[in-house]
C-alpha cells in the first residue's frame, strides 16, 4: 500500500511539474496528445457545459440526475478544493489513487515525447487527456464535461457532445478572454457545434452572440427564462416549481434553482430522456452532491469559493435570505472584481475579515482590505486564513455564522484547518 501511494505522489509530482508552462489556450496539443492515445474522446457520449457562474453545479446536477437513472456517469470539473482526484469522478467517486497514477503514467510516455518536438503540453491538457482516458476504459455510458476557460480553445472542446449548455457569462479572465461581455459570450460559444443543441438562460448582450453562433452551425437554441419559481429557499437548498412540477435540489440558493431547469433543459434534448430519465428527476435533484456552495460544514461554519461579482451578488441575497448577517472571512485572488465582489460580500456582515490564502496568484492583503474599508470601515485585517477564521470564532455571537469566501483556496485552507481531509 504505501508503494502504491508513493507512486501516486510521484507521478502528481510530475503533473503538477506541468505548471510551469502556464495556460495556452488552443486545440492543436490536445488534439495531438489524445490522436496518439487512441482519441478515447471520440468513444464517449457526453454533455458540455461552459459559463462563468454555475457551470460546476449544473455538471454536478447533470451528473446526479444521470446516475439517478441508472447510468454510469464520468464527471470532469476544475478546480479541486481538496484534492486533485476530486477533478475525475465516475458515480460520485473520485477517480482512486492507483487508478490516478495509472491513468497519469498512461499519458506521460506521448507527453514526454511529445516535449522531445518542443511541444509542451500544459497541467490542464494532461489532466483533460487523462479523464477522456479513464471515463474510456472504465466504460462510462455518459460524462459530463466542465469547460476549463473559455470555450473555443479550452482543452476540453475537442469533444462533440449531445447538447451544450452555456451558463450565466460575466467579466472573467479578461487577460485570456477579452474585456467585454460580448468578447467573452464568444469564446463561450466557440463549445457550439454543426448540430448540436444548446441551452443557455443568458440575457443580452451575452444571449445575442450565442444566438449568432447556434444560428451559423446549424444548432437548436434553447433559451431558458431566468425566472424561476422558487417556493422556499432554504440551508439545505431551494424548492422551486418548474413547468407544473415541484423539486427540491440539494445546493443551497437560489441560482441553483436555475442551474437546476437549465441542467433539465438540457437533458431533455437527449433521445432517451422520456423513457429512461424524467422519471427519475426529481431524486437525482434531491441527491446532488457539490461542496463548497453555500455549503454549512457544521459547527456554525459556513464555506463558498464564489469568485466572480454575479456569483457574490447571488451569495449575498442568499445569506441575507436565508442567515440574516454573518461575519465573514474574505480573501481573493488577484485577477478578481474586488470592488464589486467587496460591496456585495459587506452588504452582509456583521464583523468582516480580511485575509488572503497563501497562494501566489492571491490579491495582497492590504489592496483587498483597502477597498473592503470603503464599504465596511470597521472591517479588520488579519494575516493568514486560519488566524482570520480564530479572529471571528472570538468575535461570535449570539450562535453568529461564520462565512469563509472568496475563492476555491480560501475553502481549501478553511477545510484542512477544520480538520477536513476529503469531501
């Protein structure tokens, strides 16, 4: 056993060596690297789903629903929180760690020789490669495949899926992306292809780019109306009607509502939908697993990685709804809307912390909490997650929650301090 895990974390080692060569966004490596390997993504059947908000969670609603009917379901979402295996999922399992050093020494060999052409691929590339691999070998009748960034030239566009799914689009990685709405709807869109149906429930001026795309490849577009009935919106998750149907599912929020008509949007453009999944909709909504999200983990903490200034608005009218004020502890990484993502996440506190995760693309304590103080001037500052976390336990009261946000390596710290070794 323990050279079983020794070999795991070699060859995570070397993936994660990877690294250094950044993003390159483009289809010719990963085009390449799977042609070599038997282009294992041409053998699944799968749904893609891109966004900038909501992407992971209708993935993992798509996933639930899917193994509800009784399918054996590859899921493939980024980032982790807590380990890498979490990324490469079959049946709500993470993917082990003999299979993950397996499916990694499976890659490394083209890689390797790949790198001997001065073709380098990237951590994201390899690891997409590895989960085409595995979901193929292993059988999957369906995979649900999260886009990485973007669309057009994510590693994962190298696949031609039953239906695509486009979630909310706002400002986002505007270095790779572009600096406006309609710029960044386009590199969504680029997951469209010749034929294949997609579901958005984007407005304008993201809706019209979409449509302009579905309308020059030939695909059905679906668009969904945004205004979901919800009927409660609780902890544990909203309970809302759609089309005279009432459900609950298992992410707390109101957007998950959303994310949950547009997930079942798409699955109905699926040709066994009516025979062998509708009736089992309503128990995959109510068994969707997806940490992290609005997530209460027990002892009044509560843990969410929105990141993005749609997502924070959404977080915020939740919390207010649903927990009144909260002390929060805030940190962001570097390339985020800080000004808006501060307003929305202090509109809700009672006491505000300010932090950062210890992670080299993390904002600076002090440019975080220089703009924080504008929206809540008593807000303190306190270096380090799990000191920031200490701070607000001390400043509890009254049975107070205590809110950790602000991206996937401030829920990554707070977990591992709260003891949390898996999800």
């Amino acid at each position: 056993m323990k050279m079983f895990a020794q070999n795991a974390e070699r060859q995570l080692k070397w993936l994660y060596g990877l690294q250094v060569h950044g993003v390159k966004l483009g289809l010719n490596n990963i085009t390449y690297l799977l042609h070599r390997m038997g282009d294992p993504q041409k053998k699944l059947r799968c749904i893609h789903v891109a966004g900038s908000d909501g992407k992971g969670s209708t993935c993992a609603i798509l996933a639930s629903v899917l193994r509800a009917s009784g399918y054996k379901v590859g899921l493939f979402t980024s980032p982790h929180i807590l380990r890498f295996n979490e990324r490469i999922q079959i049946d709500g399992e993470p993917i082990s760690d003999d299979d993950m050093a397996f499916a990694v020494s499976r890659v490394r060999h083209f890689v390797d020789d790949m790198r001997e052409s001065d073709i380098y691929c990237t951590f994201f590339e390899v690891t997409t490669a590895m989960a085409f691999d595995y979901f193929d070998r292993m059988g999957v009748d369906i995979a649900v495949i999260e886009v990485g960034m973007g669309g057009r030239f994510d590693a994962t566009n190298v696949i031609v899926p039953e239906v695509s799914i486009i979630n909310n689009i706002s400002l986002e990685h505007q270095a790779f992306l572009g600096d406006t709405i309609e710029k960044i709807a386009n590199e969504k869109a680029g997951i469209i292809k010749p034929g294949v149906p997609v579901v958005t429930m984007n407005p304008e001026p993201a809706l019209g780019v979409v449509a302009s795309v579905a309308k020059e490849q030939g695909s059905e577009l679906t668009i969904v109306d945004p205004s979901i009935e919800v009927i409660e919106n609780g902890p544990n998750g909203p309970r809302f009607r759609f089309e005279g149907n009432e459900y609950f599912v298992s992410i707390p929020g109101r957007n998950e509502a959303k994310n949950a008509v547009l997930a079942l949007s798409a699955l109905r453009k699926l040709g066994d939908y009516t025979s062998r999944i509708e009736p089992h909709v309503a128990e995959g909504l109510s068994k969707v697993v997806w940490p992290c999200r609005l997530q209460d983990v027990g002892n009044g903490y509560l843990v969410d990685v929105t990141h993005t200034a749609a997502g924070s608005e959404g977080l915020a009218a939740d919390i207010s709804e649903i927990y009144g004020k909260v002390i929060v502890v805030f940190g962001l990484l570097d390339d985020k809307d800080v000004e808006d993502i501060s307003r929305n996440i202090a509109s809700i506190a009672s006491k505000m912390i300010v932090t950062s995760p210890a992670c080299e693309r993390a904002k600076p304590i002090e440019k975080t909490f220089e703009v924080v103080k504008r929206y809540y001037p008593s807000a303190e500052c306190v270096e380090g997650v799990s000191e920031a976390i200490k701070r607000a336990d001390y400043l509890r009261e009254n049975g107070e929650k205590v809110l950790i946000c602000g991206s996937f390596y401030m829920a990554e710290e707070a977990m591992r301090w709260m003891g949390k070794t898996s999800l």
